[in-house]
C-alpha cells in the first residue's frame, strides 16, 4: 500500500486508488450530492446560480463536470468554456467543435507517422517481410 499526500488538504494516507484521502473524497461526495439535490429542484440554474445556491465554488463544479462526476441531462443552462476556444459546453475538457478538431489533426499526424516509418524501412529486411536467414 502506498503512501501518500492528499492533492487537496495535503495530510498523509494510505492511496488505494485516488490521490485523495478519505476525508476529502467524503467531502466531495458530499458536495456533489448537495449539487445535484440542487439541479433537482432548479434544472434551469447555471453554474453560478448553483454555485451560489450550495457554498460550492464555480471552479469545483466545473472540475466534477469535466471530470465525469457530475454529469448534466436535463440542465440546458450548465455550461462552462471550452478549454482550448472558449465555446460554451456541457461535458468534458472541450467542446464537440475543438474535439473533432484534435482527432482530425491526431489521425492526419499518424498518417504522416506512417508514412515517415514506411519510406526509412525502405531498404530493410524484417522477419515479417519473409526474409530468412541461412
């Protein structure tokens, strides 16, 4: 078992799966279970609106978005920007706009990858290519 400092209050403790101790994971559970009875009775709150409405901060809410926890269905006003242009969105670290974007440039960075490899092995022999050794 590892030992740990806790990334919000910093204490030492046994890390079995997340980076925070058991006071702070209980705290957050706790939080969120204040936000979402929130979401409950207000479904057309904003971020700030539930912010001031729970005692929990803006930027807390918006990690629990991004990180999963918090997941927005019937909450059309839950928004918060894009990490990399801005635009207003409901899950994640970015937008649908921004994420289509960074697949594209990944697939087209791994062609060129591909590509790259293919001609440098050009005048190589590989087991796979049937080559044998006498």
């Amino acid at each position: 078992m590892a030992i740990a400092n806790c990334r919000r209050c910093g204490r030492l403790f046994n890390r079995v799966g997340r980076d925070i101790c058991p006071d702070c994971v209980k705290d957050e559970d706790d939080k969120l279970a204040t936000i979402r009875a929130y979401l409950r009775q207000h479904p057309l709150a904003n971020i700030y609106e539930v912010a001031n409405g729970t005692d929990v901060t803006y930027e807390e809410i918006v990690e629990f978005i991004r990180d999963g926890r918090l997941v927005l269905r019937n909450n059309p006003n839950m928004v918060y920007p894009c990490e990399r242009c801005g635009t207003p969105t409901q899950a994640g670290r970015l937008c649908t706009n921004c994420a289509k974007e960074m697949a594209e440039e990944l697939e087209r960075a791994r062609e060129g990858h591909r590509k790259t490899s293919a001609e440098r092995q050009g005048g190589f022999y590989s087991r796979s290519d049937g080559f044998r050794p006498s």
